[in-house]
C-alpha cells in the first residue's frame, strides 16, 4: 500500500509542475493587454507590444491590422518570460511590434486576439496620440514624479545669521540634461560669497526617504545667505527645466530593436514651493566683545616658543570650530602685559555644508614681540559668541602660558620666529 501511495503522490506532483510550466493557469490568472507610449511624434519608431499573462503559449495569434497611418518596421519579436519572487512564479508571452507613425492625430492601436485552452481572450482599445515634427511632447501630461525642494537650514534666525539655501531635485524618472535653472533674486537676502555647489552637466544623485517614496535626490546649488532686515521673509520660488528620459515613461523595456531611437527625452519645467524665514533681533545685554558669530563653537589654543629672548618672534595660535559661520567673526580679546606687543595678526577661515548647516574653522595667528626680559603671564584670550538655540551669548576661553624672555646678546636685532 505504501509504495501504491508514494507513487499516486508522485503523478500528482509532475501534473503539477506541468500545469504550472506549461502556462495551465485558471482563466482568473489570464490576461491579454497591449502596451503602447501614449505620444509619439510623426516619423518615430515606437513599441507596440501584445502581452499575455498569465501562460506561455497561445494559439490562433491574430496578426494587428494596421492602418495607413503606421509602418512596421520590425516584428513581431515573440518571446516567453518568467519571474519568480518569493512563492510567485509569473509566466508571460509577448509579441512585440517596431512601428513608426506616418501622421498627426489621435488613432486606437489595432486589437488582437489569441486563444487559451478554447478561450479567446482579445486585448482593450488603447489610444495614442500622434504629434506633428518637431512639436514638443510636454504638451502631453506625462506623469512625471519629480519635483523641486527648496530648503533653509533654520527657518528661524537672528539677524545678520548666516543660513545655507539648497535647491535640490526630487525624481522618479531618470534626466537626461538639465537644460535651465533660475534663481529669482533675493530681495530680503544678501548672497554671501563663493556657492557651496552650483551643477555643471548631469547632477550627482543619491536615494533618499521622502513622504513614503524612495527617490533619487541631487543638490542643484547650496549657497550662504544673510538677511538684510528683521520680519518675516520670503525666499521665491525656483524654476528649472529638465529633459526626463522619455523611454522610462513609456512601459519597462527589454532591450532595443532595429529601427529604435535612442535616448528621447520629454521636456518639463518644474517650480519650487517659495519658503519663508523668521528673522528676529539679536538678544539683549550684548557683550561689548561680541565677535558676530552666531552658532555653538569650541575654541583651542597653541603656542610656539615658551623661551625666547629679546627682540625675538614668538607664536600664539587660536582655532575657533564649529556650526555656524564664521567668516565674519572678530579675533579674540587678548590682554597682553607690558613688554609684549602684538607685531602681526592673521587669520583664516574655511567652511562646508554639513548635516547640521554651516560648519567652520577659523585659525588666528598672533606673532608677539618681547621688548624687555622677564616673566611674562598671557592671560586666556577671550571669545563671546551668540547661542542661537539658547539665545544667550557664551564665553570661550583659551588656556593660560607663561613666557621667560631672556636678554638678547646682540643689541637691536630682531629674530624672526614665524608659526
């Protein structure tokens, strides 16, 4: 009885496996469809092509009758497709069609019908839409999921803050060329020096979240900004024109055929939504010593030649680091004793766009004289910045040295020690 058991279970299993391989799927599984772009212009080859799903086999293939209107220039390209994903196994046969369009107007693609297991099954009415030469394909509303994003790092600010404005591009559908980009002026706004980025060609891209949809983002610019007065202002709309790659808004392709145009592209002109910011007046009791820098900061403190003698160089560097700009900020307070001088101070600066907004180092190098021997106590400079999240103004300090300047053998000759 076993072994009579293990085989029925097996004959079971093969009509199965055949039933699946060779396209016996329930008619609820069927389905015959034709799949055309829906604009095209006069003199371009397209894709037509009948799809059944559902089986890989049908018999009695009626050939699509095509009107003058049209010229095969290929096909029908026959070919059996499978997709396994998980416990889905899809099976599908297509007959595909390279045809060009001889006129303008608006023409129904021509039905077919095939035959299933006795069953026909006959593709719908599907329309397209002929353009004349040279007439652009936008006037068609293709459903082009992009858009543009404008976007501050803080929507609310002190006065004389600087923030970073990026235009960025949200798509879908892969771009060929962007062909234009204006950024209406600033009225409220000054535009601080160099842009962090401007696009030169074909923008970089990277994935990105966004309102539950995977896209592919890029930064058409990022620049720094300034408000010129307090209130609520606006930052205007952004405008910028794409060619959106015209073959990923048609059906999926499998390859390219004899006769096909390459790369066509839809032109589309994108806005942004304009975005406002909140410009507010720098908080009271400002320190007379306020270096202008407005964000959270660190500050550390090097010096060159504990040991010097009369008339010599010595080096006191002092590095301010942080988010915020500090391309305007003031050097720090330092109090030096009688018998030093400061003989030269330089400064630099260097800034990027980071996840959290501007982020800056700023280097100021004081060179100091010795006039007369002695023991010398520099006190820890001093350097007042603006708290924009706590809206106070914080005091940095630096460390605290001593120098012992020795009396020079030779009268009058100044030694040159540069950091």
């Amino acid at each position: 009885m076993g072994v009579t058991h293990n085989a029925t279970a097996s004959k079971f299993l093969i009509l199965i496996l055949l039933s699946i391989f060779s396209g016996g799927l329930t008619a609820d599984n069927i389905s015959f469809e034709v799949r055309t772009p829906p604009v095209v212009n006069v003199g371009e080859t397209f894709r037509l092509e009948y799809v059944l799903k559902g089986a890989r086999d049908g018999l009695n293939f009626r050939i699509p009758r095509f009107s003058d209107n049209f010229e095969i220039k290929s096909g029908p390209h026959i070919s059996n497709n499978a997709s396994h994903s998980g416990t889905n196994y899809e099976v599908w046969k297509s007959y595909l069609y390279i045809v060009e369009a001889k006129e303008k107007g608006t023409f129904s693609m021509p039905v077919s019908t095939v035959e299933i297991e006795g069953v026909e099954y006959k593709t719908g009415e599907v329309q397209l839409k002929v353009l004349g030469e040279g007439e652009n394909s936008e006037h068609f509303q293709y459903d082009i999921d992009a858009f543009l994003r404008t976007q501050v790092s803080r929507t609310e600010i002190y006065e004389d803050e600087a923030i970073v404005l990026s235009c960025q591009l949200y798509t879908k559908v892969p771009i060929l060329e962007v062909k234009d980009t204006d950024y209406l002026v600033l009225a409220d706004f000054e535009v601080g020096g160099k842009p962090f980025y401007d696009h030169e060609g074909i923008p970089v891209f990277r994935q990105e979240k966004y309102n539950g949809g995977l896209y592919s983002v890029s930064d058409l610019r990022k620049i720094v900004i300034y408000p010129n007065r307090v209130g609520k202002l606006t930052i205007p709309e952004v405008q910028a024109a794409f060619t959106f790659d015209k073959r990923a808004l048609d059906e999926p392709r499998k390859g390219l055929y004899p006769g096909e145009k390459r790369g066509e592209g839809v032109d589309k002109l994108l806005k942004s939504e304009p975005i406002s910011v909140r410009v507010v007046t720098l908080p009271k009791n400002k320190p007379d010593d306020f270096s202008d820098a407005i964000g959270k900061f660190k500050l550390r403190s090097e010096i060159k030649g504990s040991q010097v003698k009369v008339g010599e160089l010595f080096a006191l560097k002092l590095t301010i680091e942080g988010i915020g700009d500090l391309g305007l900020a003031s050097a720090p307070i330092l109090d030096l004793p009688n018998g030093l001088e400061i003989y030269d101070l330089k400064s630099e600066d260097y800034s990027f766009f980071g996840d959290s907004g501007i982020q800056s180092d700023k280097t100021f190098g004081y060179l100091i004289i010795a006039k007369e021997s002695g023991t010398y106590r520099i006190p820890p400079a001093r350097f007042v910045y603006l708290d924009p999240e706590s809206g106070t103004y914080n005091v940095l300090t630096s460390s605290e040295y001593t120098i012992a300047v020795d009396e020079h053998k030779i009268k009058g000759t100044v030694v040159a020690s540069r950091y």
